[in-house]
C-alpha cells in the first residue's frame, strides 16, 4: 500500500513569531525572536516559564486577599466587599458546619446543607482534615473570632490545594497545546499558549474565590487525555469534573461533532459511557446514604432566581423581570447548541475540539441566569486551545476584570446614587460589557472554523488538531499501513 504523505510539523513558534500583536509589543525591545533564540536549547522550557508565570499571578491573587485575612472573614465587616477580597472559603467554613467538625452532606445541624456537587464537598472534606490537623479538634466549644481564625487556617489549605490546582492545568494546557509528536498532517504544537492560562489577571482575581479550579483541572486533564488518544481516560476526568461542577458535562456535545466529522463514532461512545459510570460511582454513595442532602445541589439551581452577572438579573434591575428563567434558558442554550452543531457540520474543514468546546460553554455563561466572577476560570484553558492571540484575550481579559471589580462594588454599594429611585446603571453596563467580551471571543472562533486560514493554531493546509489524539492517531494510522 503506498505511504500516505501530509504536511509535515514545523517546529514551534515563539510567541513573538506567531502572534502579530505580541510581535509589535516587542519592537522597543529587539524585535521578534530570531532563529538562534530557540527554548529548546534553554532551561527556560515553555512548561517551566508557564509553571513560573503561573506561581506568580497566583501569589498577587493570594496578595490581593489580605485585606480579607486581616479581618478574620468577617461577612459583618466592610472589608469582603469594599476591598474586593471576598471569597467563598472563609465564610462557608463558618455558615456550613465545618468549623463544629461537620461532614457535608452526611451531618445535618443547625446550618444550611451544602449546596455543591459532591467532589467539591469531598475537596472541601479533605481541606477541612487538613485544618483540624493543624488547629485541632473542631468538636470544642469555639469563640466567634477562634472560628474565624480557623476560617483563615481553611483558606490558607485551600489556597494551597488550589495553587497545586492551576499549576496543573497550566501543565496540562501546555501539554495539550504541544500536540503528539512526529504524527502526519499534524498542526504546529505552541506550549507557550497557557501562557494565556497562566499570565491571565482573572487567574489571579478569581482563583481563590471558589473551588472552581478544582473543576477546570479536572476538565484539563480530560482535554489532555483527549489529545493523546485516550478516549475513556477522558469520560473518567470528564465525569469527576461533571461530579465537581456541571459545566464538564457540556463537552460531550462538542466532541460529537468532532466525532461525527471524524467518522468514528466509538470513541465518543466510549468517553460518554465511561464519564456516566465516574459520575455514577461518585455520586452513588452520597445518593444512597443522604438522599435529600444530595439533591440539595440540583433544587437550589433548579429555584434560584436569576442572580448576579447575568442578564436577567439587569432586567430584574431594570424593572423587566423574565417570568419562567429556566425555561427560557433551556430554549436559547439549545438553540445556540443547534446553531453550534450546524456550523461544526457545515464547516469546510474539521473544526478542532477545543474551538467547539469553548463555543458551546461560553454559550451556556453567555445566558445562564447567574455569573458569579470565578466562572471565567471554566473558559481560561478552552481559550489559550481555540483562540491563543493577544488581542482577543486582551479584551477578553479586560472586559472580565471590569465586571469582576463593579460586582463589587455594587455589592457593596458603592455605585448607588443618591437617590434611591435611580437605578445603578454602571453595574449595568460591566455585565453588559462582560457579554460582549465573551461575544467578541465567540465571533473570532466561529470566524476561524469558517475560515479556517485565520485559525492562529492551523497554518497552511494543516487539517490535523493537535488536542485531538484519537483523530490524529487514526491518520499516523493509515500513514505507516
């Protein structure tokens, strides 16, 4: 059988070689990278920068928190707010049984059921064991402010536990940027795109808010899985992401199309089926033991008003309140869905995973009907894989940093007027603004796979995506039949 030939890999670009806007940043400095300046040759590997620029841009995050340590997470102080250090951590220790020596969802008492998916509340178990061994044993009778001090000791365990957390999305994103080696008609690799993960300000704004980052490593390492051709490592990550938070589960969808595009159908049988038995093991126990508990997840989402960052919610503000959100919700998202799946169909060439997966989550943040700051972390990694350029992160970036300070502040009320009847219309405007940054990343996306010339990662006649492994693996294949 003769060999089949396709474009061969080139070696991979700096930044400065692949990105004109980071190339015209550089001018005052030397210019673009030229041919004898290659990582290669350096101890500076692009993991090991990522793995730097990361530790750094989590440090500020840490930093920026202070305020908020200093004052023992206080909810009745000024400072959670007004300082913009508020997180999710310190106060759900108090307001959720852990500072009495509680199990979630297992120990009922006189205080909300946590109302998270069940590996988050089994990160939180272990972040919580981990205080007790270093401030001893909750079961004592506790002051206010000795609470509060073992809130700050929790915080600091899940900081710990959460910088370990983004280190290892930055690696996996590197990983999955880099693609398979040596493989036919495969795309060039660029690790130095989780650059975009590691470098982002929200990293740093957003990190230590929530437990979210536990979620998107997860969901990481399900695209890295992907990327070398593992398609049940892949349902497993994904269904303990999805048993973490519930936006994992939406990239099933994605990779159907994928799949379909591919004609090969199996291994997405495969992935589905091996992320319901994951999700089905970890959930099962708590299901069987604490029934009402667990549920507790799904009917707080299910009668939650529209909250804020969303777009009902400034109607809401606006004197325009939407009746039935959730059903209105389930039409748009399945309908953007549709519109998803079409051009993925319809597209000249295979679009890659990661342009649809970040399509089809950003669909879902674009008209949910609550935005908490921290829910920019599902998009970093889906971002530096499907759209890896400056300009669009830049705004991106920004558009986020915005809402992430004015949600703040209206909080705290520092952008009410004087007179009550006004309304706070700036507020407005950062969620609006918020949208449109979303917006614009999807527009360039849905360009690319359109045009696929414009795709930053594609190049030439490439067709090979270098995060998907089983479709590459098919054609190194075929390659050497």
């Amino acid at each position: 059988m003769p060999t089949v030939t396709g474009p061969q890999r080139e070696p991979a670009q700096t930044p400065s070689e692949a990105d004109p806007a980071v190339a015209g940043l550089t001018v005052g400095l030397g210019g673009p990278s030229g041919r004898f300046a290659r990582l290669s040759s350096s101890w500076w590997t692009p993991l090991r920068i990522a793995l730097a620029v990361c530790t750094i841009t989590f440090g500020l995050g840490v930093l920026q928190k202070a305020p908020c340590m200093e004052a023992g997470w206080d909810r009745q102080s000024w400072r959670p707010f007004k300082a913009l250090c508020y997180s999710d951590i310190g106060f759900l220790y108090q307001e959720r049984g852990f500072a009495e020596g509680n199990r979630p969802f297992l120990d009922t008492g006189n205080y909300p059921v946590l109302e998270y998916p069940v590996l988050t509340g089994g990160f939180m178990e272990v972040a919580a064991q981990l205080t007790w061994v270093i401030t001893g044993d909750p079961k004592k009778d506790l002051t206010v402010e000795q609470k509060r001090d073992t809130a700050g000791v929790f915080f600091l365990v899940n900081t710990v536990l959460l910088f370990l957390c983004a280190l290892l999305i930055v690696g996996l994103t590197v990983a999955t940027a880099r693609g398979v080696e040596k493989r036919p008609g495969a795309a060039r690799g660029q690790p130095l795109d989780a650059l975009y993960v590691a470098a982002a300000p929200a990293l740093a704004l957003t990190s230590t808010i929530n437990w979210d980052l536990f979620a998107v490593a997860l969901t990481a390492g399900a695209m890295f899985a992907w990327s070398r051709g593992k398609p049940i490592w892949f349902g497993v990550l994904l269904g303990l992401g999805t048993a973490a938070k519930f936006y994992p589960f939406l990239l099933l969808g994605p990779l159907l199309i994928v799949c379909i595009r591919g004609r090969k159908l199996w291994p997405w049988i495969q992935a589905t089926v091996a992320a319901a038995v994951a999700w089905g093991l970890v959930n099962a126990p708590i299901y069987l033991l604490a029934k009402n508990e667990w549920l507790s997840f799904w009917q707080f989402n299910d009668e939650r008003e529209s909250d804020y960052g969303s777009i009902w919610y400034v109607l809401k503000l606006a004197k325009h309140e939407v009746a039935d959100v959730n059903q209105l919700n389930i039409v748009i998202f399945a309908g953007l869905c549709l519109s998803i799946a079409i051009l993925g169909l319809m597209a000249p060439r295979p679009p890659r995973f990661a342009q649809l997966a970040f399509l089809v989550v950003a669909a879902f943040l674009l008209i949910n009907k609550v935005y908490s700051p921290q829910y920019v972390l599902w998009l970093l990694p889906l971002v530096a894989l499907a759209r890896p350029r400056l300009r669009d992160w830049l705004i991106w970036q920004a558009c986020e940093c915005f809402y992430w300070m004015l949600v703040w502040m209206h909080l705290a009320q520092f952008l009410a007027p004087g007179d009550p009847q006004v309304p706070d219309r700036i507020y407005w405007l950062s969620v609006i603004l918020r949208m449109a940054g979303t917006l614009w990343l999807m527009l360039v996306v849905a360009r690319d796979i359109l045009l696929p010339e414009n795709d930053p990662v594609r190049h030439g006649d490439v067709v090979d995506d270098p995060s998907d492994g089983v479709r590459s693996r098919a054609r190194a294949d075929l390659a050497t039949a």
